[in-house]
C-alpha cells in the first residue's frame, strides 16, 4: 500500500544518478518547491511537483506536509557508538588543568575505555548502544558507521564486533561495521607493539572474517598510538579477507599518514584536524573521501577542519559525528551540520550533502539511502515549518525536526 506525502514545502536533496560529490558539485542541492513524494513499502516509489500530481484520492494513506522540508536522513559515516560509559569525569579533569597525557599516564582516556568494556556484559554493552541509536534516530539519523576499538583484547573486541552485529540485524537503518582493533596499544603490550599487531592479524581478523564481523578496517594512526608502517601493514592483512579502510589519519599531526591512507586506497580518511597544503593537494587528487569530524575539534578545542580549502581545491568530503565518550561525547548530526557551516564556512548545501549523500558513499551505503532518488529506502527527516533550507544550520540551537521516517515508518 502506497503512502502519499503532499503539500511539501520544499523536498531537498533529490538526485537523479547516484554519484559522490566533490568540490563545487558539493553545493548542488537540488530541490523542488511545493513537492510531493509517494512511498511504498520502505522505499521511494516517485516524487514530483504538485501541479503534476495526479489520482491523489487513490491513496489510503495520506501525510500533510504544508510548510514542511523534507530532506534524506543523515548519513553518519564514523562513530564509536558501542562504549560502556561516558568520560565526564575527564572532561571536568581537563577543565581543571590537567593534560590529555596526565589522564592517559593515570590509565584515562581509550584505555579507560577499555576495561569498563572489557567487563561489562554483552547483552548491557548492547542495550546501551540500542539506546544512543534509538536517540540518534530521532535526531534524524539514517544509516550509520560504528566501530570497534575499546576492546582491545580478542574478546574484547569481537564482543563489541557481534553487538553492532545485532544492531545491524535489528535496527531499521543501514549499519557498516569496522574493526579498530588498532585504536590505542595496550598498557601489555606497551614494550611489545609488534606482539599486539600480530594478535590482531592472527588472532582477531581470522575470526572476524569466519564470523563475518566486520566491513571495513581502521587505524588511529598518530604519534603515540599506531605508526604509518603499522597502519599499511594491518591494512594489507585485513585486504586479504576484504576489508577496505577507512582510516583515523591527521588528526593531531601530518607525518604522511593521509598520503599512506591514499595509497591503500582508503574509502576514507578521517579527522583531518592537522593539514599542510600538499596534504589538502594530495587528498583533492585522489580518490578517498576527506571525512570532517567538527565537533570532535570543538570538544577538544583543536582547529577546526580546513573544509573551505579542501572543497575549493575538488576534494570528496563528508561529514560524521565521531561519537565517542572521549572526543565527541554527541552523535547529533544536526550540530555536525550547523558546526560546518558555522565554523568551517561550508554553504548550507554543501554540509547538508556532505552529511547525507557523501556520508553514504563513505560507508558504502549509497545504493540504499542519501538522497531522495526513486528506489532508494524512503529515510526522511521531516523538519517543522522553517523559512529555507539555509535556517537548518542557521537556528543552530533550535530543534527543527518534526518527525523522523525511516523504511517509510514513522519512529
Ligand atoms: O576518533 N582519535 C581516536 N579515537 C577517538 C577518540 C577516542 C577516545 O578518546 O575514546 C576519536 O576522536
Ligand atoms: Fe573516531
């Protein structure tokens, strides 16, 4: 039974062939004024303008959406949204002096992390991320990457693995799973790396792959945590159980770490705080994804992303929340979106396609959502009555979303 949705102020973010957006293709949004748009099932059967609307009585079910925008669900390509408890503590901690290195030296920080996850049960580790998804979904979220990398022991990890893999099974949105094993070395292992890459390699991709786990393979590679050589030689171990990466690189340093990330032919390369001119060359000229995490470098009061300089120079860039009890302690796209622009000058339609259409590609789920296209699942958000779409970003403390459609059920 076909659902009709009338009256639409304005339906945003239409395309007509599925194509990642880089540069000044990133401002296109297209829209359509006084819109209609017809689901059927959980997918996008057409959409049109009203004049051309016809046998509107034919539908049995019939939404109103005068003064409405409808846009496509956000698209949230990097989060760790599987963790046991929030980091508050060292929030406060560091509003009161102390050093990132001061709370890690104390056992803080992924570590931290870590071992509350290492004891907690599955079943609460999953119902706590059951939890933050269902909030994140009404807040218009879509489809979503989410991680590993607070396990850090085998079982850990493939804990915190199986977990998205019941969300996955049961959540009504595309889910991509990533193993992070390589997030932070642990304190074990600290006189011996080359013994926890080879536990990763041996004993966690093996059983990751048997239990089909995972989508894709991540490094934190920075200084202090997993080197460039580290990073290429877990990338060409999990490419042999076809594993793609989409990699944490520059985000506290340039040492060639998105150049390395480019040669592995990366989806994406993520954070990307920390960019020389030949990084942001270099990124532009290739094929992986540059993925902006903004209030990741708000909380911890770095630079912003340098997305002016990135678009004008023709990379691929997309737009994640990074939602993590240490660094982005929200996964509200909404804020991602607002900060883009606020902070790092994008044009409302280059954030909202950033955050959409782009975030698809960079998990790979772009086949099935990200934009309003015919055939794609119908995952809407429905905003109140707002003057246009630039007041999105703009009323940047206002919650604008009326109601949230995904697999053409309203949540
Ligand atoms: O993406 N940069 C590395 N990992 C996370 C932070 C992890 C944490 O502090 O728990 C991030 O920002
Ligand atoms: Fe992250």
């Amino acid at each position: 039974m076909a659902l009709l949705i009338q009256n639409i102020q304005q339906l945003a973010g239409i395309r007509y062939k599925n194509k990642l957006l880089r540069g000044a293709e990133l401002a296109q949004l297209s829209v359509l004024d006084n819109a209609y748009l017809v689901v059927e099932e959980d997918t996008i059967l057409d959409f049109g303008v009203m004049e051309e609307l016809s046998g509107a009585e034919a539908y049995e079910e019939v939404i109103n959406a005068s003064g409405q925008t409808i846009l496509p669900a956000w698209c949230d390509s990097h989060t760790h949204l599987v963790f046991a408890a929030s980091r508050e503590e060292e929030f406060v901690a560091k509003l009161k002096g102390m050093t990132y290195a001061e709370i890690a030296a104390q056992g803080g920080g992924i570590l931290n992390s870590a071992k509350k996850l290492n004891a907690m049960p599955q079943e609460l580790l999953y119902d706590l991320a059951s939890e933050r998804l269902l909030e994140l979904m009404q807040k218009g979220t879509g489809a979503i990457e989410i991680k590993s990398g607070y396990g850090l022991t085998v079982e850990g990890e493939l804990k915190m693995l199986r977990v998205i893999k019941q969300l996955k099974e049961r959540a009504p949105i595309p889910i991509r799973a990533t193993f992070l094993g390589a997030h932070a070395y642990p304190l074990e292992y600290k006189e011996n790396q080359d013994g926890y890459i080879k536990l990763l390699i041996n004993e966690l991709l093996p059983n990751i792959a048997l239990e089909k786990l995972a989508d894709y393979v991540d490094v934190f590679c920075e200084e202090g945590f997993f080197s460039v050589a580290a990073m290429d030689t877990i990338c060409n171990a999990a490419a042999k159980y076809g594993l793609q990466p989409k990699l944490h690189v520059n985000q506290l340093n340039s040492f060639g770490a998105l150049q390395k990330a480019i040669e592995l032919k990366a989806v994406s390369a993520d954070h990307l705080e920390t960019m020389t001119e030949k990084d942001i060359a270099d990124l532009a000229a290739s094929s992986t994804i540059g993925t902006l995490l903004p209030t990741a470098a708000y909380f911890l009061r770095m630079p912003f992303q340098p997305a002016r300089a990135l678009i004008d120079a023709g990379a691929a860039i997309a737009l994640a929340s990074d939602f993590n009890p240490g660094s982005s302690p929200s996964g509200n796209m909404n804020t991602v979106v607002s900060m883009s622009c606020i902070q790092m000058k994008m044009l409302p339609e280059e954030a909202i396609n950033a955050a959409t259409t782009n975030g698809a590609f960079a998990m790979g789920v772009q086949e099935q959502t990200g934009s309003i296209s015919i055939g794609k699942k119908a995952n809407l958000i429905f905003t109140k009555p707002i003057p246009s779409i630039n007041y999105i970003p703009y009323a940047f403390g206002s919650d604008l979303i009326d109601k949230v459609m995904l697999n053409g059920e309203i949540i």
